[in-house]
C-alpha cells in the first residue's frame, strides 16, 4: 500500500475532502454543533489518545471506557482511532495473568519469596489489569523499551495493529540501493532517517533472556511497583503532628477520599501505615497480612495508594 494509495483513498472517503455537509447527511445527524477553539484550528480526522502509564506519576487512562465508546459509535458507522501511549507502561502488560478475561477477579499479591532481601511482587489493580488487557484493541501502540524494561536508549517502539499503516510513515533514500531484493527491510519504516541497529538488538535479546510473562519481567515489574508502594506509603506517613512541616503527596490517602473525611481519620490511617509498613522488613508485611481480612492488608492499602 503506497502513500499514494491511502492518499487516493482518504480523498475519496475522508471528511476532510468530501465535507461536514456529506457527513451530516450521510449518518441523518446534522446540524451538528460545532466547538471551534480561540485559535480557529481544526482538524476533522480524530484518534483518542489513551495514556498508558503517565510519565510522573504512572496513572492509565480508562482504556476500557474508551474503546466501548468507540464500538458503540462504530455499531452506528461512526469510528475514531484508538493510539495506546504506552511508552511508559506498556511492558506492564507482563504482569497480565495468563489466560485473563475482563472483569476478572485480581488477588493481592502471592509472596514468593523470603528472607533480608525479599521483595513480594505486587499484582495490579484490577482497573489497570483490565486496560493494559485492553490495548490489544488500539490500532496504535507506542512502548519504549527503553523505559520500563531497563534497555538502554534509544529504543523505542510504534507497534501498527494493521502492519500495511508503517507505510504512511516509510521512508527510502535514492541514494542507498538494496537492489532487486525481495527481503523487506524494516530500516525503512519510521519518521527518522538512518536507525542504530544496537538498541533493536538488545530489546531483542533482553525480552528473549529476561521473557515475556508473568514470571518473567511481570515478577521484576512486580516488584518495582512493591518497591514504588513503600516508598509512596514512606512519604504519606512521613510527617507527624508535631512536625513543622507537612508532606502532601499527589495520591490521596482512602480515608481522605472516603466521605465524612477527618483529621482524625487521616492521622488514624497515616499511623496504621507507621506501624505497618514503615517499621517493617518486606517479609514481616506480608507475614503480617496473612492473618488479616483482605479490606484490611496493609498490600491492599498499597494498591489504594498506587497510580498503577
Ligand atoms: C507516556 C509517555 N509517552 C511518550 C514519551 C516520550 O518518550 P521519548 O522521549 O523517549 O520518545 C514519554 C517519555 O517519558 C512518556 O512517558
């Protein structure tokens, strides 16, 4: 599929060419109304752009909601593209349970492990479990090897549900030959012009050797979230009522959210945190949970204070 091709294609059936007039009276909607912005741009053609895993912070968009948008609008012969930024989170979907379906129930953690330098690795929310699971459905995908699975810069990577889409982005140089050759070269596809070869090659040897399941870089990912928990539960509980000085983390703590919120509740919580987590080894906070009802884990705590 050449450039030329989609560009015929698009003119033929795109907005952008045949009108707002054709949209409306093909789909029977109009008058439509229309938001227009202070700075008079426009554009007709629209993607939805999920944030899989924000730079800062680790928050996921709801994936989910928006691709159940788009099919309900597709049901009616409209439709949008879906791009999954996943740069950051996208190798988060190691941990995905094998053989997961939507809305399935996720469990806390299974401690695997023990002694001084024991880390648990934590599960994911079950919100984030299911639109990580969900990326599937994007048309687009960025992931960044070069982020979450510890290869070294510059690897990153735009995956194409449709592989015949690289070709909007191909690029050839008169100038390098290959020949008659029928072997398709991938140095060709992307926005850049010459490509290091050495970043592909270790994203490639790191997902063969390290692997791509749950036990594999899920376990690792699984225990940098652990590890991002404590430190998360370190800061909410780090200053105290006499301190002259309070740490305000972006994440709120349950009992700030929960309605009928005190101080008294939070400085409740803050200490159930000082007492179980911070004055613990790893091995004694899961230990510990055991015995306690599942509402009130300490790790369930953590996933309360978890963006991911
Ligand atoms: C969610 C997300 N998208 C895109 C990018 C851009 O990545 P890069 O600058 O490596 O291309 C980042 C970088 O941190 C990111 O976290």
């Amino acid at each position: 599929m050449s450039p030329g091709f989609v560009d015929s294609v698009m003119k033929r059936y795109g907005i952008q060419s045949t009108s707002k007039t054709a949209l409306e009276k093909e789909f029977d909607v109009g008058p439509i109304n229309y938001f227009a912005s202070n700075t008079r741009h426009y554009s007709w053609p629209k993607a939805a752009v999920a944030i899989i895993g924000s730079t800062e912070g680790g928050a996921v968009d709801p994936l989910r909601d928006i691709i159940q948008l788009r099919d309900e609008f597709q049901a009616k012969g409209l439709s949008f593209l879906v791009h999954g930024d996943a740069a950051w989170g996208g190798y988060f979907c190691t941990m995905l349970l094998q053989g997961y379906q939507p809305c399935q129930e996720i469990n806390l953690p299974s401690e695997k492990g023990s002694g001084a330098g024991f880390v648990p690795d934590s599960s994911l929310r079950a919100d984030t479990h299911e639109d990580l699971f969900m990326l599937r459905e994007a048309v687009s995908i960025t992931i960044d090897p070069h982020k979450a699975s510890y290869v070294p810069y510059p690897a990153g990577g735009l995956c194409y549900r449709d592989g015949r889409m690289r070709h909007l982005v191909t690029w050839t140089s008169p100038y390098i030959s290959r020949g008659e050759t029928t072997v398709t070269s991938i140095g060709v596809s992307g926005i850049e012009g010459s490509k290091p070869g050495a970043s592909v090659m270790s994203t490639w040897f790191s997902n063969a050797c390290i692997g791509l399941g749950p036990d594999d870089y899920g376990r690792l990912l699984g225990e940098v979230i652990f590890t991002c928990s404590r430190l998360s539960a370190e800061w909410v509980a780090i200053s105290t009522k006499g301190d002259a000085f309070v740490v305000m983390p972006p994440n709120e703590l349950p009992s700030e959210v929960k309605p009928g919120s005190t101080p008294d509740k939070v400085e409740t919580e803050r200490q159930k945190i000082r007492d179980r987590v911070l004055q613990k080894t790893n091995e004694e906070i899961v230990n510990e949970d055991k015995s306690r009802p599942e509402e009130d884990k300490a790790l369930a705590l953590f996933h309360a204070l978890d963006r991911i």
